[in-house]
C-alpha cells in the first residue's frame, strides 16, 4: 500500500526562486526567503511533479515510498 510521496527540498541548495511556490502553492511555501514544503508527504499529484522540475537548481527532491527519485528526472 502506497503512502503516497515524500517531498524533500535541499536547503543548501534553494534560491528562494519561489516557482515552486507558483506551481504547486498547495504543497510548497516560502520560509525565511527559502522553499519548504507544506507537508512532507503528499498524494500522488501532476503538480508536485512539475515544482520539482522547474526547480531552477533541482532543490526539489519527490520520491515514492521506496525512497526512488521520481523527480526531478
């Protein structure tokens, strides 16, 4: 049984963009000028795909409940 996916964001890495904001502003917020995600996992949604690849540095991390890289690609 799936627990849906995990959203993790690199804070090392973050630019504070904000396109992930933009795209997905269900799943991801900006605190202290970096991105975070509303929830640490989420269900399966088209959009949390898109935030992750739009990434400008690829912060963006979403995997399954096996821990595989489902974005970015």
């Amino acid at each position: 049984m799936s627990t849906g996916w995990r959203i993790e964001v690199d804070t090392d890495r973050c630019i504070g963009s904000g396109s992930c904001v933009g795209m997905a502003p269900a799943h991801f917020r900006m605190e202290s000028g970096l991105a975070a995600p509303v929830s640490a996992t989420v269900e399966e949604n088209e959009a949390v795909i898109d935030a992750a690849e739009s990434c400008p540095v690829e912060a963006i991390a979403v995997r399954d409940d096996d821990g595989t890289v489902i974005a970015p690609s």
